[in-house]
C-alpha cells in the first residue's frame, strides 16, 4: 500500500486490515492480472489517493467507483486523468458545475493532483481494471478495503465532507457518521444523469462547512500547464 519504511498514519491504521485474507487474496488477484492482462493505474499509482492525501490533512472525501479502463487515463485518483489526457465527460460536466458554482477557471486538463495534495481524498471504490473492461475488478475485495477507509475517516476524524454523486456512491451514505460530519449528495456528473448534478453546488457548500467549522477552504482552482 505504501513504503512501510514511511510508516504513514494511513498504513499504522490500515495495517490490520492489509493482513486479512480477503487483502491477501486481492493482492495476488491483481498480480496475476497484471501478467495477463493489461491494468490500470499502473502498480505504482494504484494507492495515490492515500499516498497524496494524508490521513491528518483529508478534509473531503469525492467517492467514485471503478478506475478509467482508457488508454493511460486512470492514476489512482477519481475522476481525475493523466496529464496530456482529454478529460472525459464526466470530469468536463464537474468542471461546468464548478464555474457556475464558484467561478471556477476551466483549465486545459484533467489532472486533480492539486485537489488530492489539500486534503481531498479522491477515492475510487475499486482501485484497479482491467484495459477496456470497465467492472472488471468490482468484488474482488476492494471495496471492502475502500469501505474501512472510508469507515477510518468516519470514526476518527471530525467534520470532514463526503461527496457521493450517484446511487453507487449514495449507497456508501450508511458507512458514515451524518453527526459529526456533511454528507453531500447529488447526481453523477455523467451525462447519463442528463444535467442533474448541475445546480447542487457542492464545492461551494463544502467550503462554507470548512469554514464553519475552522478549517481552510479548498482552492478548487486547478494550475494550467504548458504545451509542448
């Protein structure tokens, strides 16, 4: 999950949990597909949105459900993209949401690194796929592994923002303490939702919580970055 010689608070809280047989089982699962198959992210970026985000800064969690199964798109954190790839549909729909909602500047890619690195945690429910097979490793354990860090969060932090855009991620809603923290909810920004998630303003909504509460407000504005 993580270099063990770091010791971070995500891998001292996790440990217990990485040395169950379901983890075990995962691990060698996802090992013998890398042989086979091709898979994303690439090993080194499976646990990004731990390795950006520590345990002591994440103030919000944006929960997705399975990795981005294109050509070098998916780097371990949800919804965001390579540099150099086009945002899909779903991420181009998050970024018109959020120049109605905060007069956000649309940049020119997808990556949301800068996100991750102050404090939201860009969590997808399953953490690998297999190229081209989007679902292709949902019930193989990593969802339960998911479950417990978002489980963490709920238990041991204080007043930490939960976005769940569509019904997946709704359904993750119960794993999560509504009285000591905001649970945001709203359609999925993909097109399928047919513009319902436009309107919920949930960058907004998340800063005045911050805010209330005495924490630092995410700068959702993301860095441009020169062409080549």
């Amino acid at each position: 999950m993580t270099d063990k010689k770091e010791k971070s608070t995500w891998y001292i809280k996790l440990e217990n949990e990485l040395n169950l047989p379901y983890f075990k089982a995962l691990t060698q699962f996802v090992k013998e597909e890398r042989v086979k198959f091709t898979v994303y992210p690439k090993e080194n970026e499976v646990f990004n949105a731990i390795k950006l985000t520590s345990f002591e800064k994440t103030e919000v969690v944006i929960l997705g459900q399975d990795p981005y199964h294109g050509y070098n798109q998916a780097h371990g954190l949800s919804f965001s993209v390579n540099y150099g790839i086009k945002p899909p549909p779903s991420l181009i729909n998050i970024f018109k949401e959020l120049h109605t909602d905060v007069g956000f500047t649309i940049p020119n890619h997808g990556n949301l690194t800068a996100w991750a690195l102050q404090g939201v945690l860009l969590l997808n429910a399953t953490l690998t796929v297999r190229a081209g097979e989007p679902g292709s490793h949902q019930k193989k354990g990593w969802e339960q592994f998911t479950d417990a860090v978002i489980k963490l969060i709920s238990d041991e932090k204080e007043h930490c923002v939960f976005l769940l855009w569509g019904n997946y991620a709704k359904s993750k809603a119960p794993l999560i303490d509504a009285s000591k923290h905001l649970i945001l909810e709203a359609a999925h920004p993909s097109p399928l939702a047919r513009g319902a998630f436009f309107g919920s303003a949930p960058f907004s909504k998340t800063n005045k919580y911050l805010k209330a509460h005495h924490k630092t407000a995410i700068d959702w504005n993301l860095p441009g970055v020169e062409k080549g």
